[in-house]
C-alpha cells in the first residue's frame, strides 16, 4: 500500500514538474516576444541583429532561429555593399560577416571602426592604426585618440582619411599611412560635394577637392550645401560658389523679423498702443548665438548682423546691444 501511494506521488510531481517547465518555456517565450525593441536590424537575407528592451543584444539566423552570437553591447554595420559589422563584446571590438555569420576578426580591440575602401581603424594600445578585411596590420597603430574626439569616423573619402597626432592637431593621411595634410588644425570634416571644411580654434576654412586651401581659416562659420559654401564673415552671410571665389548670393539671412516700438499710448483695456518699425530685423546664425542686423523692407541690408539683440525706439531709432555694450543706431529713412 505504501508502495502505491509513492507511486502515485511520484507520478504528481513528475507531471507537477511538466507543467511547471510548460509554463516556464511558454512565460519565456512570451516575455520574449515582448521585448523586442522596434529598430531590430536586417543584417542580410540570413542574419538579424536583435535588442531587447531588458538590454540584451544578439544576432541569429533569421530561419533557424539559432544564435550565433549573443552578449553584446552593440553592433554597427557600414555602408549597404560592406559584409563587414563591427561588435563590441565584454568590452572588446571585433567583426562579424553580416552574410555568413562568422566572426572573422575576433572581440580584441580597445575601439574600432567600420570599414571603407577595404581599410578599418582599430586601436591597440592607445593608439590608431589600420587593419585589412582579414585582421592584418596595413598601417600600425601610431595616431593619438584624443580626449574629444569620438565623433571623428576614421573613414577613408576621397583616398584620405583624417587623424590627430600626439599634439592632437588633425591632418589627413593617405591609405599608406603618409601625411598629405600636415596636422595643424583643430578638426577635418568628412568631405562634403569634394569639400572638407578646416577648423582652427573659432576660424573656420575650407579644403578643395586636390586638397589645396580653397577658402583661408579665417571665417566666423562655413558649411557646404550643393549650390556652394554659405560663410559667415563680420556679421555678413552670403553663398560662395564652389571655386572659392564666385559669390553666388551676396546676402543671405535666416530669419526676419519685424520690430515694434511703443507710442506711449494706451487702448481703453489698458494695452499698450504698439507701432511697426518700416525697418525690419533679420537674423544670421553664429556659433555664439544668433546676431541681428536691420534690413529694408525690399530686402536692402542696411546694417551687417553684428548685434545680439535689437529694439526699435522709434521708425529712426534702434538700440542695438553687443557683447561689450549699446549702441544707439539713427537711420535716415530719405535714403
């Protein structure tokens, strides 16, 4: 009889235990299905790289739904025709074949990069340097990895590629590691329509697509759209064509604004009678904040926008601050 009641104990909690590991796959199963996060990755026709909102970062086969690599902190793939993803792993950066799913360059980089014209940037020991698509040392570690500098891509464009030496000034390199332009600036953007744009301290120049200085480090801001560099340059803004020279819109502002100064009269509610200046305030971005100039109603620049505020006192008028003070400005509207 005792024999049987074992049994029979036996035999609920082995189905007890069934249950319970049902539940648990299914609870699992579940509370996946629910962290996926939205922006889940297609790194190809086979492979797909998924976050999870607990944190938890894999990649796995798309058909098998098998993983083939898991722990990850992160995962960023380059351009659309590279095979090549860089991971970082316990804090180490290695690459994976987006296609095939092997890691082809194991986790053992301090920091790395993406890929371009077959040449990465990895660094080891803090330093620099350039590997091939196999893992070997094309151009050795020797450039500095400043304190600042997280935002420099380390790509190849145009054949070269911008680093810091150990005073971090930043030149450019060719895919043999020699500098082409010698390190002597504050930053080398990534090159845009041909151009890089040259920063030194709070001057700004341009690179030409042969590398020779198109626009001298001396302008307030620079930034290349497709019809030309819009530069800012003593309160003026204007489009330079892409020779450098041409000027093709001689002024150019950001916003306008119309001005209004008080009458000393007041509504029957108490409001203040308001009148609009015939002049107009327009306004040209600057690194330390928007500056203002005062312009016709046609669109005639009277004044360059080289004030951080202005207030119409009367249709002649203005108050005009600046950094180290007010300045009265008196137009003479029978111009």
């Amino acid at each position: 009889m005792k024999i049987f009641w074992k049994v029979i104990v036996a035999v609920i909690a082995f189905s007890l235990l069934g249950i319970m590991i049902v539940l648990g796959t299914a609870y699992i199963k579940s509370v996946e299905r629910h962290t996926y996060l939205a922006d889940n990755k297609v790194l190809s026709d086979k492979y797909v790289y998924e976050e999870f909102s607990n944190g938890k970062k894999r990649v796995k086969n798309r058909a098998t739904q098998q993983v083939i690599l898991d722990r990850l902190e992160w995962l960023v793939t380059g351009d659309k025709a590279d095979s090549l993803a860089v991971f970082c792993r316990k804090g180490k950066r290695g690459y994976l074949n987006c296609y095939t799913g092997e890691v082809v360059i194991p986790a053992q980089y301090e920091r790395a990069w993406v890929f371009s014209k077959g040449l990465a940037a990895v660094m080891s020991g803090g330093k620099i340097g350039f590997i091939d698509r196999q893992g070997r040392t094309v151009i050795p570690p020797t450039w500095s990895y400043p304190v600042g500098s997280q935002e420099m891509d380390y790509l190849f464009k145009g054949g070269y590629c911008a680093v810091f030496d150990n005073a971090r000034q930043c030149g450019l390199i060719d895919r043999n590691g020699q500098w082409k332009v010698a390190p002597r600036y504050d930053y080398i953007y990534m090159p845009e329509e041909g151009l890089r744009i040259l920063q030194k301290g709070d001057r700004w120049g341009v690179l030409g697509d042969s590398l020779q200085i198109l626009m001298p480090v001396e302008y307030d801001w620079l930034k290349i759209v497709p019809e030309g560099i819009v530069c800012i340059q003593g309160g003026k803004q204007q489009v330079i064509g892409k020779d450098g020279k041409t000027v093709v819109r001689p002024f150019v502002y950001d916003a306008i604004l119309p001005l209004y100064y008080s009458t000393g009269e007041y509504f029957d509610n108490g409001e203040e009678r308001m009148n609009r200046s015939r002049y107009f305030s327009y306004s040209v971005w600057n690194p330390k904040g928007n500056r203002y100039g005062l312009m016709y109603a046609e669109g005639k620049r009277i004044t360059e926008a080289l004030y951080s505020d202005i207030e119409a006192l009367s249709d002649d008028l203005y108050l005009c601050s600046i950094e180290d003070g007010l300045y009265r400005i008196t137009l003479n509207y029978n111009r």
